[in-house]
C-alpha cells in the first residue's frame, strides 16, 4: 500500500502545481476587471428619403436605430433599398468609405455619391462632381478636393478627377462653387 501511495505522490504534486497556477492566473495575472468602451456610429450616408430614409456608419453597417435622416443632411446613395445583411457591400461599400473620409467642414456640402465608370463619383449641391476613382486614399484625395474648392481663382468647374491626390485635374466651367462657410 506504501508503494501505492508513493507512486500517486508526483501525478498529486503535478495535480497542485497545475491548480495552483490556474488559481494564480484566474485571480491574480488575468485582468478580470471590465472596462467600458463605448462604439459610436456616427452616419455618413443614407438610403432612401421620407420616413423610409436608413442612415449608413462609415463601416457602412445600418444605423437602424436611428430616426431617419432629414432629407438632404447626409448625402444619399442610389441604391433603392438597403441589400440583405446587416451592412452594404461591394461599390456602395466603396462609396461609404469615401465619404466616411470627407472633411467635416465640406460634408454639409454633399449630395450623393454613385459608382459611376471611372469609380466612386460624390457630387456636391451645387452640382460639382469629384470622381475619386476607388476609396484607397480617400483622406488625401478629399485633401486634394478641398485644396481646389479653396482656390480663388477658380469659379466655376463641372467636375474634379481625384484619381491622383497629389495631380488633381479640373475640367469645365459650368457649375459654381459653394459659398464658403
């Protein structure tokens, strides 16, 4: 019977040890306190109009918590109703994160966005066209829109190729810029 015991004495001690370091990590190494941290989904776009309008985040997930946007505080996108899923995918995807990028101070200023043949196009109200071409680089490329809206010189253009941040071109003369805020 000693000899029983002796043999079962290191699985036991292997036992305690393995016990006593899961105590040590549930209770003292492990961080059990739980901190707060609040996601806000602020909307960048809207589907729809009316009472039927659904706001968009910028990681184009459905606000549908949300009371529906007034028409023309956020720009629309020209999808007739929301796609299956909880968020947009696809172009409408790349429209969302390009105008997730858009300056606050030129956001007031936006129409609508579509995904035309050179791209994700955001026209602003006064009928100007900005054609981005994809979302990668969406910062810089808003930098760029903002450096030519901002131009003295220039009063009047029909649209902005944004293809290449650091050469944007300015084509036509037919819509006036917005006023400066």
């Amino acid at each position: 019977m000693a000899k029983r015991l002796g043999a079962l004495k290191w699985p036991l001690v292997a036992l305690g040890f393995l016990v006593a370091l899961l105590f040590a990590y549930l209770f003292v190494l492990r961080d059990t306190s739980a901190s707060p941290r609040l996601v806000v989904s602020e909307p960048v776009a809207m589907l729809g109009s009316g009472d039927t309008a659904l706001a968009i985040a910028a990681d184009g997930s459905f606000l549908r918590w949300l009371p529906p946007p007034e028409e023309g505080s956020l720009p629309e996108l020209p999808l007739a109703e929301p796609p299956d899923g909880e968020r947009v995918k696809g172009t409408a995807f790349q429209q969302v994160r390009v105008l997730a990028a858009a300056p606050p101070a030129l956001r007031p200023y936006l129409a609508r966005s579509y995904y035309g043949e050179s791209g994700v196009d955001v026209e602003l109200t006064s009928g100007i066209e900005l054609r981005f071409g994809d979302a990668s680089g969406a910062a810089r490329k808003w930098r760029a829109a903002a450096a030519v809206l901002a131009d003295p010189e220039l009063t009047a253009v029909d649209y902005v190729d944004l293809h290449v941040p650091g050469r944007p071109a300015v084509y036509g003369s037919g819509h006036e810029l917005p006023p400066i805020p």
